[in-house]
C-alpha cells in the first residue's frame, strides 16, 4: 500500500460529515423580500435573454450572464450571499429594509 493510498483512506473515514457540515456553511437564511424576489428575477431574465440574443459573446456577455444567472437564483431562492455579508435583510411584509433594533 502506497502512502497515498493511505492517506486517502484515513481521510475518507469523516469525509461525509465535512461536506454535511460544509453545506451547513454554506446555507444562510433568506434575506429577500417578495418585491426584490421578483425584481432581481425580471432583471436577471432580461439580461439572459440579451446576453443570448448576441451574435458573439465578448467579456462584457459572459459578465453580464454571470451576473443574470446570480440574479435569477437569487430571486428564485430567496437568498443573497452579498447582502448577507452586508448585514442588509428585506424579509418585511412591505419589502423596505428592516431598521437594526439596539437594545436600551
């Protein structure tokens, strides 16, 4: 047995639960309300169909779609990786930013 071998089959003995916790990780809250849901779903949709209506994709298309995709799974799921960094959350009924409460 090679010690590769051997370090990989020591290693693999938790690997599952690495990537279940890796996923736990990864996963954050839903921090997008309805009105910015649908929003950033109609922007991320219009720029697909641009970025696909051109004859040729330069690197200013392949930007633009990457950045359309973001926006459509953002608006189907919910889910801001950027705002969550930021602390912005627009999870209120009425779609505004929620003021930060301070505790008196």
């Amino acid at each position: 047995m090679s010690w590769h071998c051997d370090l990989v089959c020591r290693n693999n003995r938790y690997a599952p639960y690495k990537l279940i916790y890796a996923v736990k990780l990864v996963m954050i809250n839903r921090n997008l309300g309805k009105f910015e849901r649908a929003i950033r779903l109609v922007l991320g949709v219009l720029v697909l169909t641009w970025v696909f209506s051109q004859e040729a994709l330069g690197i200013g298309a392949w930007i633009a779609m990457i950045c359309g995709v973001f926006l459509v799974l953002n608006g189907l799921f919910s889910r801001c990786y950027l705002w969550h960094v930021l602390g912005i959350d627009t999870t209120d009924e009425d779609g505004l930013c929620r003021e930060e409460s301070t505790p008196q």
